[in-house]
C-alpha cells in the first residue's frame, strides 16, 4: 500500500539539504570525486577500484575532509590530515580535499546549476505559504550554488560547511547540522521536517529529534534511507505539493 505523505506547509519549518535534495550539484560532486580518486588510487596502487557505491556510502553528505578519511579508510590507507590551506597537489586529506573542491568549483562555474523542477515548485509554494526555510549541507560551497541557482532568497538560515568548521560542528551523520539548523530556524525539531538524499543525512535530522525525515531517493536507495532515518521516501519533492501530495502511488519509493 502508499504510505501517507507529510504535509510540510503545516511545518514549523523544513530544513533541506542541497546537494541532490534542491540542485542536481550531487552529480557534479560525484564527477569531482571519481576523477580524484580515480588518479589517486592508480597512483597509489590502491585497490579495489573507486565505484559510485563509494561515494554513497563513504563520502556522500559528509563534510569534504571527512569524506577523504572515510573513504581511504575504507581501503586501510592512511595519510597526514594536513591543513584546510594545503594546496591541492598535496598528498594530505585537506589536499585531496582541496584537489576535488577546484575541481567542482571549475565544473560550476563553466556549467551553471539549475534546481530540480519539482524541488523548486515546492520552495516556491512554501515561500508563499510562509513556511520558514533553511538549508542544512555539508558542502563549504552551499553558498555559491544556492546563488548560481538563484534560490538563495527562499530561505533565512545557511548551516554549511563554512559555518560547521567555524561553530565546531560534528559532519554528518552526527546531530550536530541539523540541530544547529533547527536552532537558527526558531523551531522545536519535533514539530520540523528534514529532507535528504543522503544516508548519513537522514541519520543526522533523526539523530537531531526532527519527528519528519523525508528521503529522497536519487540513487542512493529508498531502503537505505529508510535504514538511515527516513521516515518516507519520495523520487521528486513535487510529489509533496498540495494538489499532488494524495497521489502517493505514483510519487513515493517503497520498500520491496
């Protein structure tokens, strides 16, 4: 059977992530990633080989160092942390960080970003109705591609990267993002919604007591997410607007 979706415009306020969530700059991170360590395990002889599961389950909606770490991790390699200013071509965490941010940054600004329709549609419609709205990411780049997207008026709180290095905030899937979101927002996170492409995402919102966790599932798995924290899973935020909300069997993921 469907399961019920959430009414968000009866929210105190809806927090989002944005990679995969409002732009499609998820695609353009896992590009940066794959030709980063793509080159850094062929240098390095690491195997196995650097796959898209990686990125899901290493790297995706943590922060950039954090990702560095977790990955190599994953394959026993470890290297000097570094400094946040390392240059690129260094062979620390923060460079290779560094290395993936150019990258992406490049890619950005030859290419422009434009949001999903369907998450556009539904921060339009949440503007109007007046519902408070903030972004919650991981990426120390949130700022510019909420600009280069041009929705960056819609919402009144930024917790990203930049602002989680500053405050001391523990990366994703840790509570620490989504509580200082819902924080900034003026809203008790059980009467909040969280929405998420990302496993430790959902784990980071439910970990923060936000009572809504909306997965949306871009690859990563509505199982996954679900596993994680979701507590419904949806393939296009335009499944959550008003005139289409009713029709869950044609807009949300289920579990097999």
């Amino acid at each position: 059977m469907p399961e019920a979706l959430p009414d968000l415009f009866h929210a105190d306020g809806v927090l989002f992530d944005l990679d995969g969530v409002l732009t499609p700059t998820a695609e353009v991170h896992m590009r940066a990633w794959k030709v980063v360590f793509d080159d850094v395990f062929a240098r390095w002889g690491i195997t196995p080989e650097y796959t898209d599961a990686d990125y899901y389950d290493f790297v995706d909606g943590k922060k950039r160092y954090d990702g560095v770490a977790s990955l190599l991790h994953s394959r026993n390699v470890e290297v000097p942390w570094g400094e946040v200013d390392d240059d690129p071509t260094a062979e620390t965490i923060c460079g290779i960080g560094n290395r993936k941010n150019a990258a992406f940054a490049a890619s950005l600004r030859g290419q422009g970003i434009a949001p999903y329709p369907g998450s556009l549609a539904l921060v339009e419609s949440l503007h109007a109705a007046g519902v408070p709205m903030g972004v919650v990411s991981s990426s120390k780049n949130a700022e510019e591609v909420l600009g280069a997207s041009g929705i960056r008026s819609f919402f009144s709180v930024v917790v990203d990267g930049v602002v989680a290095e500053r405050d001391g905030l523990a990366s994703k899937p840790a509570a620490d993002m989504f509580a200082a979101g819902a924080v900034a927002l003026g809203v008790d996170p059980a009467r909040a919604v969280a929405v998420e492409d990302a496993t430790s995402g959902a784990a980071s919102a439910a970990a923060a007591g936000i009572a809504v966790v909306v997965g949306v599932d871009r690859g990563t798995g509505a199982e996954a997410l679900r596993a994680a924290g979701a507590t419904v899973v949806v393939d296009d935020l335009a499944a959550l607007l008003p005139e289409t909300r009713n029709d869950t069997r044609d807009n949300t993921s289920e579990t097999a």
